[in-house]
C-alpha cells in the first residue's frame, strides 16, 4: 500500500503542476475566434444604403468637381510660378556677385599691372638692366596678352645690346615672339627699329 500510494502521491503532483503551468487567459479562445468570425460576417452581410441622384444633381455635382480640379490647377501652376522666379532670382544673385568678384580681382591684378611697370622704369632710367627685367617679366606673368610688359623687355635687351653690347640675342627672341603674338600692333615698327640700331651699335 505505501508504494501504491506513492505512486499515485506523484501522478497527482504531475497533474497540479502541468494545470499550474497552462496559461490562464480571462477569454476563451475558441469564444473569441467565432466571435470576431461573427462580426466579419455581419460586416459582409450588411447592407448599403444607396441614394439615387437625379440629373441635375449629377451635373452640379461633375461642374463642382471639374472647378475643384482647376482651382487646384490654378494653386499649382501660381506655386511653379512662385518657386521658378524665385530660383532664377537667386541665381542671378549669385552670378551677380561671381562677376563682381571677378571684377574686383581683374581691378586689382591691374593696379598690380601697373605698378610692377613702374618699378622696372625706375631701374631702366637708373641703367639697371637686370633689375628691371626682373620686374618686366613680373608684370608680364600678371597679363600675358598685354603688350606693354613684352615690349619693355624688348627695349630693355635692346638698351644692354647698345651699352654693354650683350642680349642682342634675346632681344631677337622677344621681338619674334612677340611679332607672332601680336602681328599687327604697330608698335612692332618701333621696337625692329631699336633692335637695329642696337644691333649696329655693335663693334665691327
């Protein structure tokens, strides 16, 4: 008897452990399950209500619609309008101030131009022939296309041709150059006429 009562002791304790671990839910399942299966039916089988609209009704109701339509037409097309202007506004600001730049810029590298001239005078007056090309290539790196800088290196190599009898040579050079560059600036005239009568400067 005790071993059977053991036995059975341990079954009933199975049995109170397994019902303690089931998930107790305030719901049934299966109650829940058919009741939302109900309610879809109901929803399927419902009917609805038409409302029959005479002619008249229709039209007004198509005019509303088709006005609805091109006043938000109308918004849209004022809006691309709004945006557009706008957008070219602002890219004209910009380009505005990209050329004001870069007038601003072409301004100083001008005076800069101008100034570096100056200083290669100053040593040609003084017959400092090295000084001052030093100065005119300075001012011909600023603008290349001028012919101011290129035409004072001529003169200069001319001048030390005359004086010290050297840079004839690269005088000729220069002015080649600078006649292929510029072929018709009459200012070439000149500048062969310098080169000459340095180069008759020369001793025999």
């Amino acid at each position: 008897m005790n071993g059977a009562s053991a036995v059975f002791d341990m079954l009933r304790r199975q049995k109170e452990n397994a019902a303690m671990r089931r998930k107790k839910s305030f719901f049934d399942r299966r109650e829940h399950l058919l009741g939302k299966r109900e309610n879809s039916k109901g929803l399927i089988k419902g009917k609805f209500k038409y409302r029959e609209a005479t002619l008249e009704e229709l039209s007004s109701l198509k005019i509303t619609l088709i006005n609805r339509r091109k006043k938000q037409a109308r918004i849209t097309l004022i809006v691309a309008i709004i945006c557009t202007l706008f957008a070219f506004g602002f890219l004209a600001n910009f380009l505005g101030n990209i050329k004001e730049q870069e007038n601003s810029s072409q301004l100083v590298k001008e005076k800069k131009y101008k100034e570096t001239l100056a200083f290669g005078d100053q040593w040609l007056e003084k017959r400092h022939w090295r000084n001052a090309l030093f100065f005119y290539h300075d001012a011909a790196e600023l603008m290349p296309d001028d012919f101011a800088a290129p035409a004072r290196i001529i003169l200069t190599h001319c001048y030390a041709c005359e004086d010290i009898h050297s840079q004839c040579d690269s005088a000729r050079k220069h002015l080649d150059l600078l006649s292929f560059r510029s072929p018709r600036n009459p200012g070439l005239i000149e500048l062969e006429k310098a080169l000459e009568q340095a180069q008759n400067s020369l001793p025999k």
